[in-house]
C-alpha cells in the first residue's frame, strides 16, 4: 500500500449506509424520491423519480440525501451495482426508495468527491455481489459494508488534487463520447433520411399497389405448444424472432420431422420478409424483419406474416425497405385494434399501399439503399468501438489515479 493511504472495510468510513424507504407513493405534492431508473452513468437524474406521501409515513431525517452521499442499486438484474454521487444539492428534501442504499462518507475522512470516485473504482465488484436469480438479485447491506475494501489517502488535499485530476479526465472524457454518439447518431439518421426521400418524391411512372396484388403473403400455422423442442430438427420462426429491423434467432424454436411435407405452404426461404402480426409496432418501430440463410425452409407459427413477392413486379429488397419507412408505421398505427397491445391484421396487411417505380429503377434504388447501408454500419461498428475505448478509459484512469500513477496537466 502506498505511503500516508489507509486501507478500510467500506462500512468503517460511513455514518449512513442503509436502504431507503418504502414509498406510499402520490401523483403530487409529498416528498421527492429517487429510484434504480435514476442512477445511470454515475449520475443523478430526477426525471424519473416519484412522491411519497410523508404524512401517511414519515421520513426519518437521516433517509434524506445530503451532499457527497453516494447512492448504490442495491436490487435487480442490470440494475444492481450501479453507483452516482450527490455532488450538487437537490432543490427540495429528497430520499430514496427501498431498492437503493444511501451510503454516506464520514465527514473527517474525504473531500467529499474523492468518496464518490472510490466507489465508481470498485463499481464493477459491486454489481458482481449480488446474490439471487433472474430479477430479484439483491445486494445485502452486511456484503456492501464488509466486504468491500477502500483505500484512501489520510491527507485531504491529496485527495483533491486526485478529484481535480478525475475531473478534468473525466470531463474530456465526457465530451469525447457525447461526439462519439453525435456522430453515431448522424450515420443513423442519413441513411434513415435519405430512405424517407425515396418514398416521399415518388417519380410521375410510380404506381400504388396493394401489398396482396404484388406478393404472396403467408400467414403462420397455429402449433402447439407441445409440438416445439429443443432437438435440432426444423426450425420455426416465431413473434420472438421478429425484431425492428432484425432477425432474432433462437434455440428451442424447433418442430419434429413430420412437418417438413404436411405444412410445406408454410415454409419461408432466405430473403423472405416476416412480419409480426402481434405487437406490430413498438416504440423502436415496426417489427419487420429478413428471413436469414440460418431459417432456409423454417416453418412460420401464428401471428407471423411472411410475404413472398412477385419477382416480376416486385423487388425483394424494395419491398423491405419500404415497410420500414415512417409512412408504414402511421399506416400500422392507423389500423391496429389496440395501442395497448397493437395487432394488425391479416386483412390491413394485404391491403397495405405500395408506392412502386418501374422495375428497373427498383433495382437502382435498392442498390443505392444498400451501399449506403453498408457504409452506415461500417460507421456504426466504428462509433461505438470508440464508445466503448472511451468507457474503458474511464476504468484505467481511475486505476492510475488511485494507484498515484496520474498527475495534473499543469506538471506535466
């Protein structure tokens, strides 16, 4: 250990490590509370938090934050681990739910933001404490205190210059990847734009066509439930497999062998477009996917469409595009029975309008639409490599700063 630095159990350099309350929660008025969706990215957002009725249960004084406290997700898969530092006062008296430990610095022992930076260093060990399964993992307030150890220098002004050091790091950081996700978004956004253009200046020859007028359309069989298997067999594509644009496979989607003659009409190829007739569109868009070379021959289930086009009316790709465009998805949002489950049915599915250019000038488009694609994915795998070089950064930083390996600009 390095000279003039103490080494402690974390629950030995706390006045405060606890859970929070249990909310009697109000639309309005009472006490603010913060809950897991608050804390990401080592930060506190009060979007998300909620009103506590304090007057039906009162919040004892020591549950409300203050200043330097660090607060910890202390429940739930993804969740659990993530830790954010109260460095700036909240505008009203504010506490935290019973999913979330307040974890709270003795006052002589740290500059109030080095304590928050020592618990991000050993964030990740805290998010691997959990104990349970699926979403009910927990972290124990005993483990949070006893089993993580801390270590600090004694001096205070030590411990600032490593913050200002961390702050100006972090700083650079922080503008590095929000760049990193601007330009990630842009890539997005161009090719999005500009497959918007196509079906929005529509060339004099283009003619509208129902979907049922230029492509087969396939509606799933109803298996059930005792018919699927885990056994390498045939394949099956259900809701689950159709994304937002993305093909979702899976491994215990599989059907026996006396399928594969009796139900031949509802077999798909690679390239086939699929498209949920549940849920048909989420907050991400529709659910319309491409048939993989993985699932030539699967079976499609219920409540999944698959459209076969017309090879001489119709290009393949063309038609793929279009169903992900905006005009698709008002047209969805225009015709299924329910928002809170929105199902579209077989019926508004043939009848679906279809902008088509001569056949030719199909193919140049697709052409085009694919490059771009290309390009944009070759732009997306860069931006977000460097998103995640950059969240790395941030981990060895914090290993140098607290191994004293770091200086500040200025001496360098």
């Amino acid at each position: 250990m390095k000279q003039g630095w103490e080494i402690q159990k974390l629950g030995e350099v706390c006045d405060l490590l606890n859970r929070g309350i249990s909310p009697k929660y109000l639309e309005k008025d009472g006490v603010c509370v913060l809950n897991q969706k608050c804390i990401r990215n080592h930060c506190v957002s009060y979007h998300e938090s909620r009103r506590h009725d304090s007057a039906l249960k009162p919040v004892s004084p020591e549950r409300f934050i203050k200043l330097g406290d660090v607060l910890v997700n202390s429940t739930g898969t993804g969740t659990l681990g993530r830790v954010a530092q109260i460095r700036e006062m909240p505008l009203e008296p504010t506490t935290v739910d019973s999913h979330v430990t307040i974890v709270r610095p003795k006052d002589s022992l740290f500059y109030s933001d080095f304590f928050g930076y020592m618990l991000i260093l050993i964030e990740e060990k805290i998010k691997e404490a959990g104990e349970g399964c699926g979403g009910q993992t927990e972290l124990a307030r005993s483990v949070l205190a006893e089993k993580f150890l801390v270590q600090y220098p004694k001096s205070l002004p030590e411990q600032q210059r490593i913050v200002t050091i961390l702050d100006e790091a972090f700083d650079a950081i922080a503008n590095a990847k929000a760049n990193a996700e601007q330009n990630l978004k842009n890539a997005k956004e161009l090719f999005e734009s500009y497959l918007q253009g196509v079906f929005e200046n529509k060339g004099e020859d283009w003619q509208e066509r129902r979907v049922q007028d230029i492509a087969k359309i396939v509606n799933g069989y109803a298996f059930a439930s005792k018919d699927f298997q885990s056994t390498n067999t045939i394949k099956s594509i259900k809701i689950t497999n159709v994304g937002v644009k993305e093909f979702v496979e899976e491994t215990d989607n599989y059907l026996p062998e006396k399928f594969k003659d009796t139900l031949k009409e509802f077999q798909v190829k690679e390239g086939n477009i699929v498209i949920a007739l549940t849920r048909t569109i989420i907050a991400a868009g529709l659910k319309v996917a491409v048939v993989p070379e993985s699932y030539d021959g699967a079976l499609i289930n219920q409540r999944v469409a698959a459209l076969v086009p017309n090879e001489k009316l119709i290009n393949q790709r063309f038609l793929y595009n279009f169903l992900t465009t905006d005009g698709v998805s008002k047209y969805v949002f225009a015709h299924v029975n329910t928002l809170m489950q929105p199902n579209l049915s077989i019926n508004d599915l043939k009848n679906m309008l279809v902008p088509c250019p001569p056949f030719k000038e199909q193919q140049t488009i697709v052409q085009k639409l694919d490059a771009l694609s290309v390009e944009t994915k070759r732009l997306e795998v860069i931006y977000q490599q460097k998103i995640a070089d950059l969240e790395e950064l941030k981990k060895i930083v914090l290993q140098k700063a607290f191994s004293g390996e770091l200086t500040t600009s200025k001496s360098n």
